[in-house]
C-alpha cells in the first residue's frame, strides 16, 4: 500500500474524495471539472498527477486483514442486543422458566447464525472486489492518452472507457457514446444500464439512479465513454 491520505472524514456518498459544492451526480459536468480543478481535454499533468496521488494515496481498496470467522462470530455475539437476549436467557431459567428460555435461546442461535453469515459473505464479497480491479487503465495526461497503472489514478484525471473495460474509480462521465455498464456488484441490478452525460440528479438519489457516473469495479458492456474521476480507493462508491 502506498501512503494514506491525511483526509480521514466521514465520507458522503457519491462525493468526492475532497467534497466538492455538490456530489458530482448533481452538478453538471463541466461544474465539477472545474471545481476538481481538471481539464476535460488534456487532463492532468504528470507533476499533477503525482502530487494527487501523495495527497489522496493510491486508487485501491483497503487490503484490510482478510476474511477473519472468530472475529465476526464474536462481533455477533458480543453487541448489546444479543447481551440483553443472554441475560435475559439466564433469568429465565435462574427461575426454572424452561420454556420462555428455550425459546429465547433458539432467537440467540438463529441471530448469531444468520448475522455471522451476512456478514462472512460480505467479506467474501469485499475481498472479491480487490482481484477484480483492471491493473492498468487508459487516462490523458498532459494532451496525450497513456495506460497508467490502476492504483495511480487519482481524483481529476480523464478516463477514456470502452467495451470490455473495468471502470477504474467513481467517474463523472464527460462524453459518452452507447455507453452501457454492468452495475450488478454495487446496485444488484441484473441488466445493463445505459448513461448519460448532460442530465443532472438530486444530491440524495441513490447509486443505482446515478446515470451520468460510472462507478469504480462497473464494466463496460457497450459503447465508449470519457468521465473526470471524482472518487477513489475506499471513497469509491463500492
């Protein structure tokens, strides 16, 4: 892992990862490259480019400690709720109320049961995420289109996207021809979903109405696109 960002605040979703006026979804986009301070044509320049990339850190997810089954088996069992169903287990049969504490005992097995596999598949899912990152993606830098490394994209560099391709991180998307994403990892959503450039949305709408972003680990499903990143690494939407 490279260096972190100093920047460790809440993050909202589909903003930035230094908030901008609005969340790029909402602005238009010729609004948000410029308060990205980024130029739609010839991009950042590789000095820029460099120096983002020591301020936000490098474009990937946290690698975290992996998949760990004791601890989430004990997150599941040590969290208030299932502390109250405990005691209230053992005062149950501390007065020989052997049916209201088997029954609360079956609802402290079924709890930690499902909430343990919930949560170990979502750490499945996570550490999925991290292998299916394109290592190389295609930006302009300085006038000129080069393939850069993944984990260098930083916040205001233009990305060029075409079918077949792993979109790199959260991008307000500039231009767009057929463009298309497969959005199932994030939104669930089993069709492709077509995107636009010039439509603005509520700040609040939700990812999945999100049309003129295409969002970090998506892939492209038809046609060409060209987008400003806004988000990456862990502020990424996913």
């Amino acid at each position: 892992m490279g260096k972190k960002p100093a920047d460790e605040e809440p993050h909202v979703s589909g903003q930035s990862n230094k908030p901008i006026s609005q969340p790029p979804h909402a602005l238009p986009h010729a609004t948000v490259t410029e308060e990205l301070k980024a130029n739609a044509e010839d991009g950042l320049s590789e000095q820029e480019a460099k120096s983002r990339l020591d301020e936000y850190g490098r474009n990937e997810l946290d690698d975290g400690p992996g998949v760990q089954p004791v601890k989430i088996l004990i997150r599941q069992v040590a969290n208030a709720m299932m502390l109250v169903l405990i005691l209230a287990m053992a005062v149950s049969f501390g007065i020989a109320s052997y049916i209201e504490g088997g029954v609360i005992s079956a609802v402290i097995i079924l709890n930690i049961i499902v909430g343990f596999f919930q949560e170990f598949n979502a750490e499945k899912t996570m550490d999925s995420l991290r292998s299916l990152s394109s290592p190389t993606a295609v930006a302009v830098r300085g006038g000129t289109t080069i393939t850069v490394p993944t984990a260098e994209i930083v916040p205001g560099d233009v990305v060029e996207l075409k079918t077949g391709d792993t979109v790199p991180a959260d991008i307000r998307l500039v231009e767009a021809m057929n463009f298309e994403t497969d959005e199932a990892l994030l939104t669930g959503e089993s069709l492709p979903v077509t995107k636009e450039t010039e439509s603005t949305f509520d700040k609040d709408i939700g990812a999945g109405d999100r049309l003129n972003v295409a969002f970090s680990s998506s892939t492209v499903t038809k046609g060409r696109a060209r987008g400003v990143v806004f988000a990456t690494g862990m502020k990424t939407e996913i």
